[in-house]
C-alpha cells in the first residue's frame, strides 16, 4: 500500500472516530470537544490540497512506505 493511500484512510478513520465520540446523537458520544479533532482532519487534508505538502505522509515515506500518486 502506498502512502497517499495509508494518509486518507487514516484521515477518513480519525473523522469518523471523533465524529461518533463529539455528536451528541451518537451511542459512542463523549464530549463535543472531539468535533475540534474533526475540524483539525479536515483543515490539514486543505492545506494539503492546496500546497502538495502532508506532514504523515513525509513521515510514512521516512519510515520505508512507498511513495504512491
């Protein structure tokens, strides 16, 4: 598996996860503070889009994952 493939599952998992634990709907609700988190995912998968650059994705890269379009 590639690292861009690793970044947006890991994205897409992190965003669901807390927005199970920060709606008040949920059965798994924790506190609203975890739609912070969600708010965080999503701001750095922009700034991504728009710059080419992820901070996990360099990372997996560092750590052997190989680079994938």
């Amino acid at each position: 598996m590639t690292s861009w493939k690793i970044v947006r599952i890991v994205a897409g998992m992190f965003i669901l996860l807390s927005l199970a634990l920060g709606l008040p709907q949920s059965p798994l609700f924790h506190s609203a503070y975890w739609l912070l988190f969600t708010t965080f995912v999503g701001l750095n998968l922009l700034q991504s889009g728009f710059t080419g650059w992820c901070l996990m994705e360099t990372m997996l890269r560092k750590a052997g994952i190989q680079s994938g379009c």
